[in-house]
C-alpha cells in the first residue's frame, strides 16, 4: 500500500485532545495563584492547543483531510512528552470511537435479536469498513483471528516507533470493542522499533494475553 499524502484531521485532534486531557488538574487543593502559574505551563492547556483542536473538530465533522506533514508534526509533538504512551494510548480509543460513531459502527439495538457469533462478525465486518474508510488501515483475518499490518505509520514517520505504535493498538482494540464486543487486546507481535520489516497487531481474546505473555 502506497503512502498516502493526507491522513483524516479526527487524528490530530483525539492527539491533541489526549493531552488536554491528560494535562487538565485534578483538584489537588493547590492555592490559586500556584494553580495558575502550574496551569499555565501545560501544553495541553494553552490557547494554541484550544485553537487547534477546534479547527482540527470543525474538519472532522466534514470529513476533512490534513497534510501527512500536518499529521506527523502533531505525532512528534505528543512523541516528546514523558507520557506519550499514555497519550497515544487515549487518543488511539477517542479516534476508534469517533471512526466507529461517524461510520455507523456502533451496533442497533435490533441486533439483540441474533446470536452473538453473528453480531460479532457483523461488528467485525463494520470495525474493518471504518478502519479502512476513515484510518486506511486493512483488517485481515488471520488463522488466530484479526490482524493489522503497516509498514509505514504515522509513528515510523514521526521517529516514535514503539510508543507511537499505542495508538494504533489502542485504536484497533477499542473499535472492535464497541462494534462487535470484543473484550481481549492487540498483541503487537511485530514492530519497526525491534528491527522488523513492518509493525503487525493480533487480536487475542482474554484468556489468551495470558500465554502469549507466557
């Protein structure tokens, strides 16, 4: 799969959304002008980040692209931070439910109706459509169950291989979680940041993560 040149803005904005909130205080009891100047100093609370989230919303509610530069400038930034993995991991989850709620993944209440085998492949099937229409990431089905594979990634392009590659993980496990109910984990068995030609993620139900660990 070619590169592509333009990436959907819903991901910068979960990026940047992720670390105005993981950068929003809990009520610690601080003094007031200790809070502010603390405050203050948080990326994720600054008017720049608050600008852009908005715009980076307004594109997303039109299905609107931004640059791969764009994108990449935005992965690097969160990259940097001491909690990046925490970062990419929530934005990875606001991005699945987003590509899920816009797509029309997230299941009817007529579904009920049918044994769980077919609504989970059903949601499997609309996990797929959306990752593929909105991230352009492929779903396969693999012999041990659902697997993605990326050569090339926003995190390989940013230099955050390895922390980055939460987002996609994040992203994968919580989209199947809301569309079919899936209650295990991404197992990223291949990553670049090991040496490997290519980053690769399986799905592993709970009773799994176990052995795999093992």
């Amino acid at each position: 799969m070619s590169i592509p040149t333009t990436v959907h803005a819903v991901v910068p904005l979960t990026l940047l959304e992720a670390i105005r909130n993981l950068d929003t205080p809990l009520n610690d009891g601080l003094p007031a002008e200790f809070a502010q100047e603390t405050f203050a100093k948080r990326l994720g609370l600054t008017s720049t980040v608050a600008a852009q989230i908005e715009r980076y919303r307004e594109m997303a509610d039109r299905g609107a692209q931004v640059t791969d530069d764009e994108a990449v400038q935005v992965f690097r930034l969160v990259g940097r931070r001491a909690d990046a993995t925490l970062a990419f991991s929530d934005a990875g989850r606001r991005a699945a439910r987003y590509a899920a709620r816009t797509r029309g993944g997230t299941p009817s209440m007529g579904w009920r109706v049918f044994p769980r085998s077919v609504r989970r492949r059903a949601g499997e099937r609309a996990a797929a459509r959306a990752l593929l229409n909105v991230f352009r990431l492929e779903l396969t089905r693999a012999p041990t169950g659902l697997a993605v594979r990326l050569a090339d990634s926003l995190a390989t392009r940013a230099g955050f291989e390895g922390a980055g590659c939460y987002f996609y993980s994040a992203m994968v496990a919580e989209i199947l979680r809301v569309t079919s109910g899936f209650e295990g984990s991404m197992i990223h068995e291949r990553c670049r940041s090991r040496g490997d030609d290519a980053c690769r993620w399986k799905t592993a139900e709970p009773d799994q993560r176990w052995q795999e660990a093992g």
